[in-house]
C-alpha cells in the first residue's frame, strides 16, 4: 500500500528511502527501528528524547543503589524482602529499557545536546509517561480492554473500512483490537513517545517482552516489583504504520482518513479544545467518522475551558460534525493486580460525522508567540506578578542558610531585610524549610 505521510511542516509529499522520509524540498524525517519521525524538528527532538531516556536510566540505577542501600541498614524482615527485590528490579529495568531502546540510543545525535534542553516536549513528557498502561494493555488488563473495546463498538458499529487514524496510540492495545474487530483497509498510530512506540510494535510483531512493574503503592511485599510478560495474542495482520507524530504538525494530508480515534486525549492537550477539533475534522474525508473516547478531565485555569460532556457535544456540533451515536458508562481504569488503589472512570463516548465543506486547518499553537519568537515583549502575566514578592524572599532565605544559622536568626534577617513583623518572619522562615524538608520526604 502507498503510505500516506505528508510533510508535517510543508504539507508536502514524502518519498522513503532506507533510513528516512524525505520532501522535494529537502525535509528529512529519520526512520528508528521502522518507527519513522515525521515531526517538526525531528533532530532536535529526538537529541532531547535520548537526554531523557538516559536520565531516566540513571535514575533507575541511583534507586536500585538506594534500596540497597537501605537494606543493609534494615531490621524489619518483611521490609529487608521488599527493599532486595526492589534493589534486584530498577538495575535489571535499565537493563530492558536500554535492550529496548538500543536502536534509539545508538543513533547519532542530529543536533547539540544543547538544543535538546531547550526543550520541545511539553514539561510533564517522560519517558515512562503512562508505563502502568503498558502492563494494562499487554499483561493483566484483559478486563479493561474489552469494556473499552465494546464501548467503542455501541457507539462505531462494524462496517466501515478505509484509513482508520488514532491519535496519541500510546502503547497502542486500541489500535490492535480495533485493527483486529474491524479490519480496516490500514490503520496510523501516532504518539509521541518513543517507548511506548516500540512496546507497541513489538507487540504488533509478535514479540514478547518482559518489563517490571513497581507500583507506587503495592498491595503486598512480593508485588513491590513483579517482572511482567508483555504479548499480543498473535501478530497483527494486514496494513498498519506506527509514526512519531505530534498532534500539533499531523504528518498526514487533509482528507486522508477515513476514521480518526482520540482515545483519553482531548483533556490532555494543551490546546484549545476547538482547535483539535478542528484538526480532527481537517485530515477526516467529508463523511468520515470522529471517535472519541475518555473521560474528561480538563484541570485549566479558565472555567470556560473545563469542559462537560454535554458542552463537548455541543461543541463538535459547531465545528461541522453530526453526532450519531453517544454513551457514557464506568470503565476500570489501570486496576492493576499489584497495587492496592482501584481506580474507576466515568468515560464518554461518540461517534459523529464530518460535514462535506471544505477543510480548514488551522496551525495548534501550544505556545504563545511571546514563547516562540523571543524579540516579543514578556506580558504581565498574573501568575509571575503574585510570584515576584516570594521568589524574591525565598532567594533571599537560601542566600542565608550557611549551616550555622537557625530558623530564629533567618528570620531576624528577613525581619530587618524586608520590613517584616517579627511573628511574620519567623513564620515564613519555617514554611520555606518545611517545603525544604518535606521535599526530601515524598518523590
């Protein structure tokens, strides 16, 4: 079949050859593993996701030494048992981590180290993002997965064949089962983390893994690390493509899928929410199919934006789409066998039907021009004209600690440096080595 990729950043044509997508107009997308990375900046970002991937790696061995640290000091039986197998679990994780991203790792850097920590991915990006999912998608969460998968089918029944498009796939069990129930002519899954990428195509191979999950709160002291199988129930047939893609910069063309899916993604981006929406509509075929599902957890700062159900539905009715089908029910959500909170959702979802007009896509901008074009004026923002006064006390407060001086006597100084009451110093004195001191309590 004829891939359908397009330049993210022209809208372009793209021509494969052996190791990378590449444009009439010299745009190159490097290809990873048979995972290509057709995103805006793909040099750079990918210099940034190896930063990542190996302070995540380092992390991991610094807690293995941690725990084994702390088992030598332990008296508790029970305790010593959790800390030796924690101790045995985060080295051999940076040993199936590192195997799984050999290829990744090993690719020379396309751009400085430099440029990656100027950062593209958005803040709260991580390399293990969402790894509780993996275990849910490919080792215990049978369960979930058909409640989500017949969700799907009361809202999208069996029928419809073309490209089906699923945006921010994640480790990519939707994309299997949906592939698999409905036989679509092929199926694009897009997301922009790496891992979760190549979990999802070994899986789609046929391949077995083997990864552990270490719950933040496990239910027992044996299921503090329980090494995880992670397999498909066979190899996923017919015409799929996984791509590392950016919501932002599609790399597909207007009018190129037939069935677009946004699986727990919609409260997630930071964008508007009529803008998505307007993407979706962009690169569906006139009559082609919106299916989206999740709950809707929107935590903005604008009201406006934290969006209901009942106003999202009557949001894509704005945006050139008919609803056909909406339902909403309690799904389990990442309700592992090893941790001891059960977590359920209430999930909302719909089917609805783009209109025939013409598309209008519209560039998703996450960041403010201010942000991206750095000879624009800084606005007054609310948020740093609250913050200005503490973080000047605060700078002023870790100029004082020189290992000799008490609460008592930084507050004094703060007295006499900022004019403050004696009781008020003093009081923010000990909630700023509070903050210090608890920080060193909780990850």
């Amino acid at each position: 079949m004829q891939h359908p990729f397009h330049c993210p950043e022209t809208s372009a044509a793209l021509t494969r050859g052996k190791d990378a997508f590449s444009s009439s107009n010299g745009k190159r997308y490097p290809i990873i593993d048979e995972i290509p990375w057709i995103v805006p900046h793909s040099d750079q970002l990918l210099a940034e996701w190896q930063v990542l991937a190996q302070q995540t790696l380092a992390e991991l061995l610094n807690q293995g030494a941690q725990a084994q640290e702390e088992l030598s000091r332990c008296a508790l039986k029970s305790s010593s048992t959790r800390l030796q197998k924690l101790a045995t679990a985060f080295p051999d994780q940076t040993k199936l981590v590192e195997n799984l991203l050999a290829d990744f790792l090993a690719k020379p850097l396309g751009a400085p180290v430099s440029q990656a920590l100027q950062k593209i991915l958005p803040s709260n990006q991580r390399l293990f993002s969402y790894l509780s999912n993996v275990f849910r998608d490919w080792n215990w969460g049978q369960e979930e997965n058909q409640a989500t998968l017949a969700m799907i089918e009361k809202v999208f029944p069996v029928g419809t064949q073309g490209t089906f498009v699923f945006l921010g796939c994640g480790s990519g069990r939707l994309m299997y089962d949906v592939h698999k129930k409905y036989e679509p002519a092929h199926s694009i899954g897009i997301d922009l983390n790496p891992l979760l990428l190549k979990i999802a195509r070994k899986m789609f191979m046929g391949t077995e893994l083997s990864l552990y999950e270490m719950p933040a709160l496990p239910r027992t002291t044996e299921k503090a690390a329980v090494l995880r199988s992670l397999k498909a129930e066979g190899k996923l047939k017919g015409s799929w493509d996984l791509v590392l893609g950016d919501i932002s910069a599609l790399p597909l063309a207007n009018g190129s899928a037939d069935v677009v899916f946004t699986p727990w993604l919609l409260d997630i981006l930071p964008f508007e929410t009529p803008d998505v929406i307007r993407t979706v509509h962009a690169i569906l075929k006139p009559k082609g199919t919106w299916v989206q599902l999740g709950p809707l957890g929107f935590r903005r700062r604008s009201k406006r934006a934290n969006l209901t159900a009942e106003e999202l539905a009557e949001l894509t009715l704005t945006q050139g789409f008919e609803i056909k089908n909406i339902d909403g029910a309690f799904l389990p959500y990442i309700q592992s066998p090893a941790e001891s909170g059960l977590r359920t959702e209430w999930v909302t979802a719909f089917s609805a039907v783009r209109d025939s007009e013409p598309a209008t896509r519209l560039p998703l901008e996450g960041l403010p021009s201010w942000l991206t074009n750095p000879t624009e004026p800084i606005p007054k923002l609310k948020s740093i004209e609250t913050s200005l006064y503490v973080h000047r006390l605060y700078a002023e407060v870790l100029m004082m600690i020189d290992g000799k001086r008490s609460i008592e006597q930084v507050a004094g100084l703060l007295n006499q440096n900022f004019s403050l009451e004696a009781t008020e110093a003093l009081g923010v004195a000990r909630r700023f080595f509070r903050s210090a001191w608890e920080a060193e309590l909780w990850e």
